[in-house]
C-alpha cells in the first residue's frame, strides 16, 4: 500500500490499465470537451455507450469522490465515478464541514474510523502545504479548534469526563472553566455553571472547495485515461455475468460502464432504495435500512456581528433531543436543533442544525431556520436581540438529506464492505452527520478491502452483513 504521502497524485504512476480506455474515447474527460451542467459544474458529455474501467464508484458525493481519490493517488487502476446529478448536490452540499472529535467518544464503534480520517485530513493538508499550495484556498482548512459547551452542574461532570476519556486517548483536549470560557469566548453567555471541552486541534473545511480539490486531483488521471466522470447520468441497473453472477457492469440511463474489479455503491441515503432496484430484477432483496435525515443549515454570509474564536457545540448535540410538541406545534415530534456555530474560511457565519425524518424532501422550512436562529440566540446575546428577516439579503440555507443507517448498532454507523453474495460490489454509505470527517478513513478502508492490503482500522464493525434483515 502506498504511504500516507502518496494520497497526492503520483505522476509516476502510470497505468497499466490504459487499454481499457483510451484516452481519444468520445467518454474520456477532456478539459476539451468539458460542458458546463445546469448547476454550472462541469461533467463528461458522451453519448450512448460502453466502456470498461477497473473499479465504478456509484455517487459523487464526499464519500464516493474520495474512494475514487484514493484508488487513483494509490494504485494504478482505473476509476469511473457515475452521479445522478453533480457533486453536492446530496448531503455533501449541507455539510458544516467540521472535522471534529470533541463529540466523538473514544472506544465506541466510530472511534478509530474517526480518528484515523482526522489523521488522514492532516496529512492532506500537510502535503498541500508541501507543494507550496495554501490549504485555506484548496480545502477551506482552518484550525480554529472546538467548544463542546455544557450550561449545567450535570454537564458539566460529563465535559469533565469526556476531556480525561480524550486525553487517554492521546488527543491534546482540556476542561474549561466558566472563567476561561469567557476568555476564549468573550460575546458567548456565561455563567457559574458554564464550562467547555476545548479540543484545539479540531478543523474545519469547505465541502464545496474540498470537492472541487478532489475533483481536481481526480481528473489529473483523466489525460492518462485512468479517469471519467458520468454526471447526471443516474444508475438503473447492475449486469451480471452469466458464468459467475458477478456484477460485471452498471447500467445508467445513458451509459454501460464495464467494472473489470468493484461495484463501490457510495450513493448516501439513496442507497437502500438503490441497492432495492439494482436487486429487484433477480429476485433478490437487500434491505440497507438507511433513512434521509433532513438537516437545514444557515450561511449568514461575510459576517462581523460578533466574535468568535472556534467552532461551538453544545452538549445537547450529542443527544439530539428533539423540540416538544408544545414548542413545535406544527412539527413531527422528530425535529431535533441543537446549536452548532462556526466561522468558515470565507467569514461566513455557518449556523446548525437541525434534524428529523421527514423521507426525502428537501423543501426549506422556514420554521426550522427559526428555531436555529432562536436556539443559536440563546448562546449569543448579541445575536438574540437580531431579528432574523434583518438578515434577508445576506443569508442562504443550504438543505441536506443525512445518510442515516437504522439497525446498526449504535443507530447512525455507516456501512462499509462488500456485499455478501456478491464479493465485488461493496457498499460504502449511511455517515450520518460525519460524512466529511470520515470520508478519508472510509476510502482508505475501501481501497484496503478491494487490494486486499491489511486494515489500518477494524472494518468488522461496518460489515454490511449487521444490517440485512
Ligand atoms: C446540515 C448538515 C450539516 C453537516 N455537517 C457535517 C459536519 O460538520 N461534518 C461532517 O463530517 N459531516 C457533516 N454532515 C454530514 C455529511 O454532509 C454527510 O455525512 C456526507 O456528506 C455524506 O456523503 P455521501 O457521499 O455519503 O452522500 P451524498 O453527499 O448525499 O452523496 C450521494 C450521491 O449519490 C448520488 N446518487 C444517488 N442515487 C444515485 C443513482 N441512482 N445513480 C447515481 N448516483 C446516485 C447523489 O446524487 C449524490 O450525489 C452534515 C450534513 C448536513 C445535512
């Protein structure tokens, strides 16, 4: 396996798998024959036909786009990446974009896939840094550390708890006082019973700046022919061989894509209902009980109200306690908005987040920014006595569907693996509300698997078999 500087393209590597697409194929990426979509990204534009690639990734989100960063920068095999519309245009375009372990906990089932992802993001941005690039520009990078804040004598015991939890685990993380949360923080509410975990190494990135970063490195392979995008262009069906029932292609609505090694389905929360479809036609059932789970999330843009030092979480986070019916009269029981505040490389005010299961509609709830404005307003004096319609002209809301893995235990681990019964289609999917910050230990663990190289991290407990019923 390639080490961990090599997760840069390699200009070394030269493809032994050319033949399998010609770099003068009608398909093949060309900053020639680049056509702007409708959401003004760029994307291959072919006509119907057929083509063979060692490895098809199913879904250009920050999952998908990453296994195919990572088969490139660290073999020489070559990729296809097939999207139903553009990247970010699932959860990965709502993402907060922190890359942050003060509400991760150590010894649970995500922990090491978390933590090694967060080593992974460092060694990207030190290799940027390397090649005399700004990881700001490339990533939205941003080391502003993390505030995980508790408003009770209760929560106070549990930051307390979780900072010494952390420690052991070898992260640099320290208990604050309500004294020196003001100092850190001097426009936040506090008092007597005020108190933060601070994780000082906690990060941030853009997901839009990190997607075209990857797309970027991603199509450098496309000049050797080891690398083609298919954008709006969503999958129907898988082919399967006739003399070993292995999936051999993948069937869009334009295109048959051969897959010489691995079916990589990386399709969010539409990859039950997916993997339902792809298996319908041989009578087949896989259940991946991946639910969407709404999340609204608002841009307060180039603003300058208060100050604010880190990126801010408070302890109810970690529960998602959902609103009351008497507060949310108009609302599913469901709707759960804890307070999640950061500043991003843009200086823009990125406010969250809310949470509920409302299936896959992506309809703006104004209510719900409301209640994010309220909950945020009762951290921020300053921002209390703002009405938000004075905000109008300089805010957006950007609206994602969670991937979000039921029957897993806990509920909200992601899937990782191979299919059982069908050893090369693997599935890579359901991250919930850590997409970004494991994207790079998942396409790590994919790669491994498809290699057969050894494991950095467990993979047992991502097994897609825990959660066929
Ligand atoms: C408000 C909000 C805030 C968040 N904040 C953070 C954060 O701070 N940190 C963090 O780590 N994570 C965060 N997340 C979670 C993170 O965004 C997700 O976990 C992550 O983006 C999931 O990525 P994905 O690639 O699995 O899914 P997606 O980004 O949804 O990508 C799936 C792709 O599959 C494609 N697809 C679907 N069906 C087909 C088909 N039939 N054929 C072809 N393509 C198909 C879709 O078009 C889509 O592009 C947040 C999410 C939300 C909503």
């Amino acid at each position: 396996m390639a080490s961990l500087s090599t997760l840069l393209p390699n200009p070394n590597l030269i493809s032994k798998h050319n033949s399998t697409l010609s770099s003068t194929h009608p398909c093949a990426y060309s900053w020639k024959n680049k056509t702007p979509t409708s959401k003004g990204r760029f994307s291959v534009s072919c006509s119907s036909s057929s083509q063979a690639y060692d490895v098809v990734v199913v879904g250009a989100g920050v999952i998908g786009l990453t296994i195919a960063r990572h088969f490139l920068v660290s073999s020489d095999l070559s990729v296809a990446v097939v999207d139903k519309a553009v990247p970010c245009s699932g959860a990965t375009g709502a993402g907060q974009g922190h890359l942050w372990m003060v509400n991760k906990t150590p010894g649970s089932a995500t922990w090491d896939l978390a933590s090694r992802s967060h080593q992974l993001w460092k060694t990207l941005v030190q290799s940027i840094e390397e090649q005399g690039l700004d990881p700001m520009v490339e990533l939205g990078w941003k080391q502003s550390g993390s505030l995980l804040i508790g408003r009770t004598d209760a929560e106070s015991d549990v930051l307390k708890g979780r900072v010494k939890l952390l420690c052991e685990a070898g992260l640099k993380a320290e208990y604050l006082c309500s004294s020196d949360l003001i100092k850190e923080e001097p426009d936040l509410l506090v008092d007597k019973d005020s108190a933060a975990a601070f994780l000082p190494d906690d990060c941030q990135i853009d997901a839009y700046r990190t997607v075209a970063y990857i797309e970027k490195t991603n199509r450098s392979f496309a000049s050797k022919g080891r690398y083609t995008e298919f954008y709006d262009d969503p999958v129907k069906c898988f082919i399967r061989s006739d003399s070993n029932g292995e999936v051999k292609a993948v069937q869009t609505s334009k295109n048959t894509i051969y897959s010489k090694k691995a079916v990589i389905v990386a399709a969010g929360c539409w990859t039950g209902s997916l993997m339902q479809d792809l298996f319908r036609n041989w009578g087949m059932d896989l259940h991946v009980p991946v639910m969407p789970r709404k999340g609204h999330l608002l841009v307060v843009q180039n603003f300058n109200f208060l100050q604010m030092n880190h990126g801010l979480m408070e302890a109810d986070y970690l529960n998602h306690p959902t609103i009351s019916g008497s507060e949310s009269p108009d609302h599913q029981k469901n709707l759960s908005v804890s307070m999640v505040a950061s500043i991003d490389a843009a200086g823009n005010l990125l406010l969250g987040s809310s949470r509920e299961f409302v299936g896959f509609n992506t309809n703006l709830d104004e209510s719900v920014v409301s209640y994010i404005w309220k909950r945020v307003g009762e951290f921020f004096p300053k921002l209390k006595t703002l009405p938000l319609s004075d905000l109008s002209a300089s805010r957006k809301v950007r609206i994602g569907l969670r991937p979000y893995m039921l029957l897993s235990v806990p509920n909200g681990k992601p899937v990782i693996g191979p299919v059982p019964g069908l050893s090369n289609v693997y599935l890579a999917a359901g991250h919930e509300g850590s997409g970004l910050l494991m994207a790079l230990g998942t396409a790590e663990m994919i790669v491994e698997m498809v290699l057969g190289y050894p494991a950095k991290v467990d993979s047992t407990p991502f097994a897609v078999q825990k959660v066929l019923v």
